[in-house]
C-alpha cells in the first residue's frame, strides 16, 4: 500500500475471497480514492455485443479517420450510461481531465471522443461505460479483509484487449500463481 494509503494509479486485482459476484476475477484500475471516496475502471470485461466505432456512431462522433474496431468495457456497476476514456497521459482537456499519474488519465466528455476518432488521438486509450465505486473507507475495508491484491499500473495490462486471461496476468505480475488462489475460500 502506498505511504499515503490511497491506492490512485494502481491496479486492483480481485481475490477469491472477494464475495461479490460483480468483481470476481475483475481487474480494476484506480483513477481516485481519497478518505471520501474510490473510483475504479474494470480493464477485462468487455461488453457484448458493442464496439467503439458503433458507439461513436450512435454518439454521432464523426472522425476523420476510421476508428479502430476495439471493445468497450463494462467498467463497473455505477453510473453505466456514463462514458469513461482511460487514455495515456498526452491527450487532455484541462478542466475535464483527471490526471491519474504515471502517465495516465480519465476524461468522460465528447472532446476525447472526439479526439479518439481524429487523427492525433491518444498514443493508447479505452472507453468504459460505468465505473467501479466504494463510499468512504469501503475499499480500505476491502483491502483489509484481502479482497483485493495490488499491483502496480502496466500500460500492457490497461489497454491490451487479452481479456479473458488479463487477471491471471496481473496475479502473475506480483509473482502469484493462480492456480493457488482458484478455489479457495479463504484469505488471499
């Protein structure tokens, strides 16, 4: 954990002992959490059936240049109506743009939408509909009752579209085989 012990800019990786069926086997990337709140980003669920270039279409973003054929994330049970670019760090709107650290960032307007479908996008980006919330002091319980690993941020593991085998790999960046965590009910 960090010395200040808020966990902005690392990546959270579920244990089995999580107890929540929404979170099991999520990888979450931390773009806030302070003593009021947390706010996550889930990087391996990507959404059926919805694709950028057909969600910027149905936006009515109009680009100058096709659209890469990406996935959008489920990035969480709140707000999901609600757009979210994770982007690298050299893409940002000074009032709308939440620097995260590490060179990366979070804008949620329809000039980084924008900007995704032109021809000086961000270097790597990802757009999420919803987000992963904690209230006060809820993640710092979690994280207590060792529901959540950390890890260290890896451009690799936030914008790489390897989904279904994302959360073996972050467990593996700590060293952890998961092959000792699947299956138990216990404390990670």
């Amino acid at each position: 954990m960090p010395a200040d012990g808020y966990m902005t800019g690392k990546i959270l990786i579920a244990s089995p002992a999580i107890g929540d069926p929404r979170f099991d086997r999520a990888v979450i990337y931390i773009v806030d959490h302070s003593d009021e709140h947390a706010m996550g980003i889930t990087l391996n669920k990507p959404m059926r059936d919805l694709r950028l270039p057909i969600l910027l279409e149905q936006l009515g973003v109009e680009g100058a240049i096709r659209v890469p054929d990406r996935a959008v994330l489920d990035g969480g049970p709140v707000d999901r109506d609600r757009g979210f670019v994770l982007h690298t760090g050299e893409f940002g709107d000074d009032d709308a743009t939440l620097i995260v650290g590490d060179g990366f960032a979070l804008t949620a307007t329809k000039e980084v939408l924008d900007a995704m479908a032109s021809e000086h996008p961000p270097r790597r980006s990802v757009l999420a509909l919803g987000y992963a919330g904690w209230g006060a002091g809820q993640l710092d319980d979690e994280l207590q009752a060792n529901a959540w690993l950390v890890a260290d941020a890896d451009e690799t593991l936030l914008f790489d579209e390897h989904f279904s085998d994302k959360w073996e790999r972050a467990l593996k960046s700590l060293g952890v085989d998961p092959q000792h965590l699947t299956g138990q009910s216990g404390h990670a």
